[in-house]
C-alpha cells in the first residue's frame, strides 16, 4: 500500500512516447514550412497535412499557431555566439562581431528578418487575433529570451566591463548594439556579399572613433 503513491507518481512523470512522437512530427514539419515560406506559410492545415495527424492532436501539444510558430522558430535559432576571453575592448568586440556574422550568414532569411525586429510585429499580430495574452505564452517567453541571449547577452557582458564603461560611458548600449550589429543584418536582407573579419574590425574601429568623439565632444 505504501509504495502505490510512489509507483503512481513514476508512471505519471513518463511521457507517453506516442505524444513526443506527434509533437516532434509537429515541430517538424512547421519547421520545414517556415525555413520555406516564412510565418504566412506554417497554418494548421498545412502543418497537420505536412506531419499526417489530426487538427486535435496539434491541439493537445500547442495551444495556437501562434504558440507552434514560436516553438518552429526556437528550433532554427543558432546558439548564442561566444563572448571572447581575454584581449582589449576592441579585441573583443571584433572577435564577437565576427562570430555573429556568421551566425547570422548561416541563419535562414525570414528568422533573421523577425528577430531583428525584435520578433514583435509577425507574432504579436498573431497572437492578438488568437485571443487575448497569446503573446505571454509560455513558448513565445521562451522564444524571446532565445533571442535575447542570440543577440544581446555577450554584448551586455562586454559593455559591462570596467574598460568599456570607461570608454563609452553613458553610452546608450541599445543603440550601440544596433550600430553594431546593424551592417550584418543589412548585409544578410539586402542579400550582399556576407561581411567578414575584415569588414567586421572597420565597423567596430568605426564604432570606436565615433564614440570616442563623441565624448570629446561632450568635455569641451
């Protein structure tokens, strides 16, 4: 008698294979849709029809479409690029550019267009036509810390330095961000010739000097 509670509780936490199964046909299949055709293209007939199960069973995993797009999405985003050890300031912001540009080179078009706009606009409308709070769903948090820690975290680590900090001061680190990150994502939309060490030391030299004129400015 003592042992059921306990026997009950494993059987419980066992996930029944049949439903990671389905889940995994699911994320694969709108998956493929969105590297394809982008937002528009992952609907739940296309997905259920792509992944051969029921319109209920897509339902019992997720609870919109909006919530399946989220987690397509979380499934192409590159891991976060690495924050360099070692080196000064400029060192290390060329050697994470670097690394972001080919993160973003490698990243399908239509994700790398949602998530520099913040991964608002194509979502947010989503889930405001599925009902109110779509858009604090679990998998769309999720996707948007994702986000967060593809493109802002290792920069928040080096601007956080005492060298950076010295450097830039007041420096509005949003924006600095954009001026950084902003000729790669340009680059990758405008279909250009991706953007190399090279290009990526001029934009950070460039970022440099004008913020260090910047401050100049600003003692006289």
């Amino acid at each position: 008698m003592g042992d059921e509670p306990a026997e009950a509780a494993e059987t419980d936490s066992r996930e029944d294979p049949r439903k990671v199964r389905s889940r995994a046909r699911l994320l694969d299949a709108a998956t493929a849709l969105l590297a394809k055709g982008g937002t528009e293209a992952v609907t739940i007939d296309a997905v259920t029809r792509a992944a051969r199960v029921a319109r209920a069973t897509l339902y019992r995993h997720f609870d919109s479409g909006t919530e399946l797009v989220a987690a397509a999405f979380g499934r192409l985003i590159s891991p976060a690029a690495t924050v360099p050890e070692g080196g000064d300031l400029r060192a290390q912001l060329i050697a994470l550019l670097t690394d972001q540009a080919r993160l973003i080179e490698a990243a399908p078009m239509q994700l790398t267009a949602l998530c520099w706009l913040g991964m608002g606009p194509g979502l947010d409308e989503r889930a405001a036509k599925e009902g109110a709070g779509g858009a604090d769903r679990p998998e769309l948090r999720s996707l948007r810390s994702q986000i967060a820690e593809q493109y802002r975290t290792p920069f928040d680590r080096i601007f956080a330095t005492a060298e950076a900090r010295a450097l830039l001061g007041d420096t509005d680190y949003e924006l600095a961000l954009a001026q950084l990150l902003g000729p790669l994502v340009f680059t990758k939309l405008a279909t250009l010739r991706p953007l190399g060490p090279e290009a990526c030391a001029r934009i950070v030299d460039d970022f440099l000097a004008a913020r260090a004129s910047a401050g100049q400015s600003s003692t006289l």
